[in-house]
C-alpha cells in the first residue's frame, strides 16, 4: 500500500523504472467509505428524515449517529486524498548501439590497353623479281634460255645472299655460256655481291663478266660476250618500271 503523501506528490515515484504505478489503495478506501456511508449513514438520515417529519426533536442518540457519521465520511474523504486515481507515466532512457555497416565494393584494377603492334611495312627496296627481269629480257627480244632457280653449284665462290637467284643460257654465245640473275632484300647484300664479281674480274681478265644493277636486281652476264649485246641487257634492265 502506498502513503497518503505520495498520491499528492507523485515524485519519489520516479526512481520506478519502467513500471505504471496506479492509486490502487485510494480505490480501496473509496469503496470502504461508500459502503460504510450506505450501511450506517442512508438509517440515520432515514431515522432523521422521520422525526423531523413527525415534528420531534433529535435526542442525544440521534445525534452521536449524525456526529459518527460526519467524521466517517471527514475520514474517507482524507484518505482518498480528494483525488481521482492517478496513473504516473514513467519513460526509460535506453541507450542503443547504432551498427552502420559499409559496404565497400572491390573491383580488379583494368589492365592498361594493349597496344597493338603496327605491322612493319614492307620493305621498299625489294621492289623487282627475277620474273620481271626475264620478262624484260624477252620482250627487248634477248635471249634468256631455260631460265630456272639457281642451285648451290650455280653459285660457285659466289656469296649466297640473295633471296632469288635465276640461271639463263644464251645460246648464240655458247651452249653453256649465259648470265644469273639475283634479287635482295637488302642493299648491304647486293653490294657484297656486287663487289665480289667486280674484284673477280680485275684479278684476272678471264674471270671478267659484265655486272649490272637496277634497284633490287643484279645482273652478272659472261664477259664474252660482246660489249654492245651486253649493253643491250642493260638498256632492257633500266627500262624496268617505265
């Protein structure tokens, strides 16, 4: 049961944490009071009302019950503490924990773009075959018989740097006299080739042979052979691409 003193000041209340405190024993007294007041005080103001009715006058006896009365009701009216029932709100402070989750999202660092390689360019200066050549040779009516690839004995002492090398019969000079025709790649070759027929023939005059050069092509004919023929197969090389 609660004090009287905390239904009028509510406050020490407040250390009840989390709970509704209601005025349960006031409603206790309310009811007692009233039931006392409806067994002791309805008979005596009914015991009242009919003598006053009758024209007597209150006795002692009558009066002791209307004094009881009056403090009975003073007494429930003080314990109730002339109040309704009371309901005290109490709020609790709970402290929470806040998670914060992040979400952090890992992605493969791209490879950088590859580039792609440029394609070399043709080299410019293989620019003729050996198939030009014979073609040229034929169409300036020369002679440039059973023309065919070279092999490794038709190239002697001779440095095997071409990348094509064609063996041609001239016949009028002999059955087995003619030229070679060569195709490079690179200048550097050509010239090795070059210097190699030129250094034969000035070491000995029967190793002379007639050498001639158009971009790409050498040319090596037998030095028997006369010099104005010979100068023909030139002509007929230097009209390459024209």
């Amino acid at each position: 049961m609660l004090p009287a003193e905390d239904c009028a000041n509510p406050a020490p209340l407040r250390h009840l944490v989390g709970f509704r405190v209601t005025s349960t024993a006031k409603m206790a007294w309310i009811r007692t009071g009233i039931r006392i007041i409806i067994i002791v005080g309805l008979p005596s103001v009914s015991l009242l009302l009919y003598h006053t009715k009758k024209g007597r006058k209150m006795d002692k006896l009558y009066r002791v019950m209307a004094c009881c009365v009056s403090v009975i009701l003073i007494v429930v009216v003080l314990t109730a503490c002339g109040s309704a029932p009371q309901t005290i709100e109490v709020t609790r402070v709970v402290p929470q924990t806040v998670v914060v989750t992040q979400i952090i999202v890992v992605t493969a660092t791209p490879e950088p773009p590859t580039s792609t390689p440029e394609a070399s360019p043709t080299p410019t200066f293989q620019r003729w075959t050996n198939a030009d050549v014979v073609a040229i040779f034929k169409s300036a009516s020369l002679e440039v018989e059973e023309a065919r690839p070279m092999t490794k004995d038709d190239y002697g002492m001779a440095p095997m740097r071409a990348i094509e090398g064609t063996r041609f019969l001239i016949p009028s000079l002999c059955s087995d006299c003619g030229g070679r025709i060569f195709s490079f790649s690179s200048q550097e070759d050509l010239n090795l080739t070059r210097a190699y027929y030129e250094e034969l023939g000035k070491s000995s005059a029967a190793f002379f042979s007639w050498v001639f050069v158009k971009d790409n092509i050498l040319v090596q004919i037998n030095g028997d052979l006369p010099e104005e023929k010979a100068r023909q197969y030139e002509a007929a090389l230097n009209s390459l691409g024209r």
